[in-house]
C-alpha cells in the first residue's frame, strides 16, 4: 500500500494511560505523528507521564465499557477531519483491556456481563465509531492488541482467552472486508512484558473450585507475583512500542513481510520469545489433530443414492463420491480384457489414477472403438503431418492443444483435490520456490487462476485443463511435511494426473510446467531414477514444442501473442536445462536430455522487471563479458553457471577419449580462467562465516552452481597419478597446481559461506557435498585446522537442508558411509 506522509498520520489508541498502550503513543510521537491517547482517568495519567503531552500528545477521557464511547469517538473523528485538508491515515489500535482469573463456573453472570463490555463490547464501539472515517479515505491500519493466550487456551483465564479469541476472529473477519479498500489489518499477540497490567487483573467473584484450586490458586499466585515484580519477565514495552511503530510504517522487517502479505488477511504478529514458542506448540497440536482427521472428515457427507453410469474413463458421481466405477469388462478367447479401465481411486481424500490397465488401450482393434474411451483429450487432434511430413503442418495457437470444451476427468480430480483458496497456494509457492526457480509469470498466473475461481472450469472451453495440475505440482512442492515422499498420496497424484494429461495428447507451457516443478520435488528429495525420467519428458515436451530454438526447430505452435508468454517459454527452458545438467553432475557417458543453447539465446530478464510485469531488454549468453550489474542478479545468473557446468561436463567426457592432451589441457585451462571470471562476478564483495549483507537466492545458488562445476573440473587435474596417454609435462604440473590451489580456496573460503546464508535452497545441497568431500581428503593428509573448520560449517549447512529437502539427507548418509562425518564433532 501507499505510504502516507506522517503529517496525516493520526493514532487513536485506547488504553494509552500506562503499559504498552503508553509506550505505542510515545514511539508514535517520536515519529512525528499525531497520537490520541484514551483513558479512563486522564488527570492522573497526565500527572505521572509528562512526556506524552510534551511530545504533542492528547489525552481523551474515555472509558470503552460506556454506551456513549461510540458518540465521543465520532466526535474526535469530525474535529480531526475538520483540522486536515486531505486524506488522513488512521491508525486505530483497540488495546484498552484487563484480565479476569479463574474458571468461568465460579463467575456470576453480573461479572461475566461487565467484562465483556469492556473486553467486546467496548471494541466494536470503537470499531463502529472509526471504521468509517478509514473506509472514507481508503486507507488506515487496525490494530487489535490481543494475547498470546487469545490464540493458546489458558485455563486458568479462560475468560480472558475467551475474549482475546473472539477479537482475534472479529479483526481477522474486517481484514478480509477493509483489505480491498485500502485498510492495513494487525492482529498482536504479546508474550509477557515489563507492565503493570498482570497487577490490575480480576478474580472470579465466586472463588476457585476446590477440584481447580491447585491448578488455578497457582497461577493466580504467579501473576500477583508478576504485578508486584514486572522483571519476572523478559519483554520490553519501549522495543514493543518501536515494533509496532515499524510494522505501521513498513519499515525494517515489516518492509519485507507486508510486500508478501495479502491485503484481505489479517498479519498475525508475536512478540516475546515465551509467545512465539507456545504460538509454535499450539500449531504442531493443530496440525497433529488435523492429521489425524483426514480418515474421517469426509465420512458425513451426504451419499446421493444414485447409480454409477459407467462411462468411462469413470462417471462423474463415482469421481465425485471417490469410488470405483465397476464395469462388466468383455475378453478374448483367452479370456484376457479387451478394454481398459482408468480407475479413479480415493486415498486420504486425494484422487489417483490408476493407469495400469491402459497399456494395451492402442492395441485395440477398431471394432472395439466404441466400448473404448481413453481421457478425454484437447478438442483439436494433435496434427500428425508434424512427423509424417512437415509440408503440410500449420502451427496451432498457443492454447490449440490445451483446452477441451468436454468435462474432462483430469481437470476435475486436480480441483477436486485443490484447496478452496488458489491465490493462497499461489502465493505461497511465489514467496518460496519462485524465488529461487522464477519461471512463472505472477501476472499471468493470477489472472488465470481468478478464472478458475470465477468459473466452471471443468466446462470452460478456453481453460487450460493442465492449470490445476500446475496447482497441485505447487501445492505438492511447498508443503512443510516431510515424509517418505515416493509413498504419498499427493505425488501419487500429480505424477499419475502429468502422465494422463501426456497420454490424452495434451501439449502445452502449463504441462511443461508440471513436469518442471515435478522435477524439481523429485530431484531434490532424491527420488531416483523419477527426477532423470522426469526432467528427460520435459525436455522432450519443450523439443517437441521447439522452444528450444525459434530460429531453426519445427514449430508446433504460433509464435507468442505476448512479450511475457514469450518471456516465460524462455525461462521454463532455461529452467529445463537447469535440472538437465544438474542430474547429470555425477553421471558417466550419459547424454543430455536438453540440447546446449544456440549462439543467438538470449538469458532471462532480471527478476524484479519479470515478477512486475516490466518489458525491459535480455542479455546474450554469449556475452564477451560475465555481467555483475544488478539487471543480471537473477535467474540469468543460474543459467549462466549452468552453462559453464555443461561445458565442464562435456570436457569431462571428451578426457576420456581422446587423445589430443594438448588440446584438452589448452581446453581445461581456459574452462578454468572462464570459471573464474564468472565466479568473480557472482561473489559478493566480502564474504564471512557470519554474514552480515544480504545476498539474493539466484546469485548464491549460481556461485554454487559455479563451485561444483570448479570442483569437477579440478578433480580431473589434481591427481598426481598419471592416466591415459602421454601428457605435456609443463601444462599437466600447471594445471595440477591450479588444481590444487583452486580446491583448498573452494573448500575453505567459498563452500563453507554458501552454507552460513541458510537460504533452504536445495540447489545448494550438490556443492555442499563436493565440498565436503574435498575437505574430508585434506583433513586425512595433513590434518589442517582450517579444513576441520570448513567442514563442520559445511556438514551443517546440509543438517540445515536436511529438514526441508530429502536430498541433503542422502547426501548426509553418503558422508557417514565414507566416514566423513566422524571427522567432525557438534
């Protein structure tokens, strides 16, 4: 949102006669703006805080619990509105509150009754009072000052949870309907801090439970304890009063998260290392409830009793219902069946298909044509003059393969088991993945998705029916659980949906996609040989569609109707090179799925232009010079290093046939000065164990793309074993040295930084493991203290990968099979 010029700032904060209420008015004023303080005694708080009315503050005499809050709080508004000309952003923060001990039973209904007008009641008021004035100017933030104990239960204050819980629902509600109209939503969940409010709270006036009493009687006490000693606890009202400050302005941290956070939803924030750990707790027993769920959720849902029409590939109830369509299968004479059956299985409410009896679907005779239907494919039949004789093929449209005006059964078992909130998904994927891997265009993500929710997708004619898969491939890669992944149910789903969608003849980007991010989930949880097959049936599709090379390839379809469609092409490409040579990093005389670029390629744009939408201009690959400049600190970086990694690759291969050393260690040597003026222009200027800049994810995954391919190529020289045919005496001790030398400054400069930045980026797992083995073999010849130091920082960047991506693991377990890890003590 708009930053708004502090002159028009004003805050009204309840509750600002003493605690953290005192300490918001006073970060405020320091800032510069206007601050209106509430509370129910003003005379004393203006005797014992001074320093509010000297910084420009005033005091309002109000007291929430009153019926008439709401009349005085509009006449605020109107005297302010009368004192500015133009907009004014209101910063309304409910904070005014107390709490109330014991359990619910031993409270009268009169006691009840007044803590809720002060605790709910008294909110709305000021919610009915100000509301308006934020929806007038389109702007505002809401700040509703709750409890960590609003989102935690705490029995021993049940009430007080009980309110905070509510408030926390009410504010999470207005944020969905003032998001759209420009209003900035808080929901502040504070630990313990340095206040008086523990000492002003209320008891039960009925007592305590004799059956409660040791339990509650015990917190009572601590909380009496805590009002009469405020430093029993660790939180500091003047830093929470300059956070939230900070998150008003968008400034420090809160620059970053509120340029990820959606505008309909409510920021929930914590403050306190004690709040964060129990917010922690209370989700882990949320999501351990919610697994255990998943078998019987859906067990209530009404059955229609209607019959299964056994279309095939499955009637449209079963899919629903998540049950099997029996069919009466015919058979040969040997009684084998002559149809197949593509089943629609229900698992943990996730659909798979089941393609085992599809083998033999094309073998069928034509009589056997009408008891046969496969998926339903694209409306236009792929054009088979493409392979049969390219004289008579004209190019389809972009999307001439990738909609079906039919109700498709692809298409619905991926929505079927799509969440309701797609933009969600959406950008959680863009706020992890994409930052690291950025081959979708946001723009034409969300528009296409906003289709989706404002369609019937399973009839819309013009709807890519492979953009829920692409949802799920999302979906599948940003989930936070880690599991045996080649066993869930939801890989299950997005491979068996990817080969369905291939076998009905779809061909289009959003395919590709799947199998990209696909891909990628398999290569980095180290499902082999899945991720080779993988990105080879990407890189076939891509070939296929002769984004490969626009010049000279057969082209399927039409030239790009966009600049960012054809931007997109273009990276998805890239992306599919990419993980081509990536698998391929420790694999012998097996050829490359992705062809090397054409001299004319053009490298992606840099990433802020391509996620804004901004047409700008790409740089050649083939560039007399590695560019360091900003418009190139993207994803271009990695595509760069990647094409270095090919070219070692391919030395790799030529070493072990040929016999020409002179020209291979010309080659070598220059392959080395190239790697090095690449790695010069991705390396920060200083790198340290502890970093202290920032460095985006694309330039630390391309240094470490680059580290690899230095190290391969190293390994091939620093051997002082000679192999093979006679070599060039000076060339070979000069490569050796290099080698040699390039190596240690790998291992213990380069490799152990790229594990400090912990960016949960498994691209750097491949370097990390190099590295480490290379530190493990200088520690076995002489023992040196700086390679035990590497390579305890290196072994723990991969113990930091190891949560998130399966593939550290693997490479964790090949560390302890070659007893690497034992040289290293945590």
């Amino acid at each position: 949102m708009r930053p708004v010029h502090k002159a028009n700032k004003v805050w009204l904060i309840t509750g600002a006669s003493s605690g953290l209420g005192l300490e918001m008015a006073i970060s405020a004023l320091r800032a510069g703006h206007r601050v209106i303080g509430t509370g129910r005694n003003i005379a004393k708080a203006a005797a014992d805080h001074s320093q509010f009315d000297a910084l420009g503050g005033q005091w309002l005499q109000l007291d929430i619990a009153h019926k008439d809050a709401q009349t005085t709080l509009e006449r605020v508004v109107a005297n302010e509105e009368e004192k500015h000309t133009g907009q004014i952003h209101w910063v309304v923060v409910n904070n005014a509150g107390n709490t109330l001990l014991g359990a619910a039973e031993d409270m009268s209904e009169h006691q009840v009754s007044g803590y809720l007008q002060t605790n709910i009641f008294g909110i709305i008021r000021v919610w009915k009072a100000m509301l308006p004035a934020l929806r007038r100017h389109n702007q505002g933030t809401l700040i509703t000052i709750s409890s960590i104990w609003g989102f935690v239960p705490k029995p021993e204050n049940m009430m007080y949870s009980a309110v905070k819980a509510a408030i926390e629902s009410l504010t999470e509600s207005y944020a969905n309907l003032l998001g759209p109209l420009g209003v900035r939503t808080m929901v502040v969940e504070p630990g313990g801090f340095r206040t008086s409010f523990p000492g002003n709270n209320s008891k039960a006036d009925g007592g305590v439970t004799d059956d409660y009493k040791e339990k509650i009687s015990k917190w009572m006490d601590i909380v009496d304890a805590a009002g009469r000693n405020p430093n029993m606890v660790n939180g500091d009202p003047n830093l929470f009063g300059q956070r939230i400050l900070e998150a008003v302005e968008g400034t420090g941290a809160f620059d970053d998260i509120w340029s990820q956070q959606r505008s309909d939803k409510a920021l929930r924030i914590q403050f306190g290392s004690d709040c964060y750990g129990l917010f922690g707790e209370r989700l882990k027993d949320i999501q351990t409830n919610y697994e255990k769920m998943a078998a019987i959720a859906k067990t209530t849902d009404v059955r229609l009793k209607r019959k299964c029409s056994k279309e095939r590939p499955s009637c449209s109830l079963c899919a629903r219902l998540g049950k099997r369509c029996e069919y009466i299968e015919s058979t040969d004479p040997d009684g084998h069946p002559t149809s197949p059956t593509v089943a629609i299985n229900r698992s943990e409410g996730l659909s798979i298909i089941d393609h085992r009896n599809q083998v033999g679907a094309y073998s069928h005779s034509p009589s056997d044509a009408s008891n046969t239907t496969l998926a339903q494919g694209p409306d236009k039949p792929f054009p088979i003059s493409f392979f049969l004789d390219a004289d008579f093929l004209t190019p389809l449209s972009s999307n001439g393969l990738a909609c079906t005006s039919q109700p498709c059964f692809i298409r619905q078992s991926a929505l079927n088991s799509l969440e309701l909130d797609h933009e969600e998904l959406c950008e959680g994927y863009l706020s992890t993945i994409h930052q690291w891997l950025p081959i979708i265009s946001r723009k034409r993500l969300m528009t296409d998705v906003g289709c989706i929710s404002s369609t019937d997708a399973d009839t819309d004619a013009d709807a890519d029916v492979c953009l829920p898969i692409l949802l799920l491939c999302m979906k599948l890669c940003t989930t936070s659980l880690y599991q045996r992944h080649r066993d869930t149910t939801l890989y299950a789903l997005v491979t068996s949906l990817c080969s369905a969608a291939e076998s009905a003849g779809f061909v289009s980007l959003r395919l590709l996609q799947c199998l990209v991010i696909l891909s990628v989930f398999e290569l980095f949880h180290a499902i082999y040989p899945a991720a080779y097959l993988t990105i080879g049936r990407a890189a076939r599709m891509g070939i296929l569609m002769g984004i490969h090379d626009r010049n000279r390839a057969q082209q399927l379809f039409q030239a790009a109707e966009t600049w960012t469609l054809r931007e997109e092409q273009r990276r998805t490409w890239w992306a599919i090179f990419v993980l081509d040579r990536l698998v391929n990093v420790e694999t012998n005389g097996m050829p490359f799925a992705a062809p090397e670029p054409c001299f004319e390629d053009l490298l992606p744009i840099n990433d802020v232009d391509w996620d804004q939408g901004t047409i700008v201009g790409s740089e050649h690959l083939y560039a007399k010079v590695f560019s360091s400049s900003a418009a190139t600190a993207s994803f271009a970086m990695i595509c760069h290093a990647s094409h270095m990694l090919s070219k070692v690759c391919r030395h790799r291969e030529a070493k072990k046939t040929s016999e020409d050393t002179e020209q291979l260690f010309s080659e070598a040597k220059q392959l080395h000065l190239t790697l090095v003026a690449l790695h010069s222009s991705l390396e920060p200027q200083e790198l340290s164990l502890n970093p202290v800049q920032s460095i985006s994810a694309p330039r630390l995954i391309a240094l470490a793309i680059c580290t690899s391919a230095r190290f391969i190529l190293y390994n091939m020289y620093a051997c002082n074993e000679p192999s093979g045919p006679a070599v060039c005496e000076p060339l070979a001790l000069e490569l050796q040295n290099i080698s040699l030398a390039g190596v240690r400054y790998l291992a213990t400069s380069i490799s152990p930084v790229i594990a400090r930045y912990n960016l949960d980026c498994p691209f750097l797992a491949s370097c990390l493991y190099h590295a480490a083995t290379e530190c493990a073999w200088f520690i076995q010849e002489d023992h040196e203290p700086e390679m035990y130091m590497a390579l305890r920082n290196i072994v723990q960047g991969l113990r930091d990968l190891e949560s998130c991506w399966g593939v550290a693991r693997e490479y964790l377990h090949l560390l302890e099979k070659a007893g690497v890890l034992k040289l290293v003590k945590f």
